[in-house]
C-alpha cells in the first residue's frame, strides 16, 4: 500500500519535498486489515500450491480492501512478497476481468427498463463477429437452462443470458456503465465484453465495484487523508468528493 501512497502524493507533491521537507502523512491504512489481508494471500496460495503438490513459482496474488462508505483503501498487497518494492499487481497487473464484468451488463439493463423478475432466455447462440468468425459461448457447467428470472441469471452467472442481454442492450451502453462506474481507460464495446474481455488492475475493478458498494455514489479511492508540514501545520486535506452516478 505504501506504493500507492507514493503515487498519490506525487500528484501534489515533488519527489524533493517528499524527502527533504519533514512532511508528516495521515493514511487511511487500517494495520488489523493489512494484516489479515496478507494473511489470507499466504493461507490462499500455499492452499492453492497443495492443491498441485508442489511449490509453483509464478503463482502470485494482489488484494485490494476499501471501505465501502468513503473510498479509502485501508489494506493493499501487491504480490506474495509484501516487503519488496517490484511490480505491485495490484495496481499494474492488468488481467480480462471476466464474470466481474456481469453487473455493468445488469445495471444498464435495469436502466432500460428491464426488472429483475424480467424473462431471460439461457440457451446457445452464435454470434457473427466482423470478419465473418462465429463466437459460441457456453456456459460454465455447459448446460443451457432455458427461461430464467434476470435476477437469477445474475446471481448464477450464466453466460449465455448475460451474452443475450447485452447484446439486446447493446455493448456500447454496457461499456457506458463500466465507465460511469469508474473504469479508467478506453473500453471496446464489444459482444465479449459481457464475458469480462476487457483488462483491468484490481484497483481499477475495485473503484468500479466501490461505486456499486456505495450505491452508485462514485467516490476516487483514496489512500491519504492529510498532510502536515514539519511544524504540524495542515498543507493538504483530501476531502471526500461524491459523485452520483
């Protein structure tokens, strides 16, 4: 987390003040949560490394913890090695998101008109891509179940009524929410988009699902709540700016 906090003083700050200026910062690290967070990656990967039965060497793991009600990050880890100052995945490893993508499909939805009681048809489709290639979805347990509550096709992530849906939406719209959500960079509004095709950190998946957290009120995540000068004198509050979107 400490390589986020840098990050965001750099936006204010120069490097030379930083070092040379006696600044004292207030974060928003929780040091409990930190704690458990590192924890849970530990516990997690050596689960995962028994599962294969031996130690895998590229396995790797970032978390990101926020409060729900104010966007401050209050526990971050950046890879399995907490101490060293690499590459931190959460911030810069950006992966397809996959299933985490689904909401926005929803949302815009819902923006449409559509009910959560509304109809949805989980069944095969072929979808014809530019350059005449045909895309074919499945489902996760290759089944198809026919005629489903929206809400039930949400809340069990099927594929092929989330393909269904935004394609009836429109991927453009579903590319609107993720943005509006807090998604930072250019989306392709493409049919795979409601599968998760676009690549994200996740810190930049956390922001989104903060807005969601929050009611739709969309808040920058944030890891510096003040900072003083040297004779305990306030330079900078970074007050909480609220956006509904």
């Amino acid at each position: 987390i400490l390589d986020l906090i840098k990050r965001q003083l750099k936006q204010d700050y120069q490097d030379e003040d930083l070092r040379s200026e006696g600044l004292r910062v207030f974060t928003t690290l929780d040091p409990w949560a930190q704690e458990q967070l590192e924890k849970a990656v530990e516990q997690q990967t050596a689960q995962l490394e028994k599962s294969f039965g031996k130690r895998v060497d590229n396995l790797e793991a970032a978390g990101v913890i926020t409060a729900s009600n104010t966007g401050e990050v209050v526990a971050m880890v950046g890879g399995r090695s907490f101490r060293y100052e690499g590459f931190n995945r959460a911030l810069d490893a950006q992966r397809p998101i996959g299933s985490l993508a689904k909401p926005p499909v929803y949302l815009a939805a819902l923006e449409k008109g559509y009910t959560l009681a509304t109809i949805l048809q989980d069944e095969p489709i072929q979808h014809k891509l530019s350059g005449g290639k045909i895309w074919s979805p499945e489902n996760y347990d290759r089944q198809a179940h026919g005629e489903v509550p929206l809400v039930n096709a949400l809340a069990n992530s099927y594929n092929l009524a989330t393909v269904r849906l935004a394609l009836e939406v429109g991927p453009a719209n579903v590319a609107d929410v993720m943005k509006r959500l807090g998604a930072p960079r250019p989306i392709d509004p493409v049919p795979a988009l409601a599968l998760g095709s676009v690549d994200l950190s996740p810190f930049e998946v956390a922001q989104m699902y903060q807005t969601i957290a929050s009611e739709g009120f969309n808040t920058h995540l944030r890891s510096v709540r003040s900072v003083l000068n040297a004779d305990g004198e306030p330079l900078q509050r970074y007050d909480l700016e609220v956006q509904q979107r």
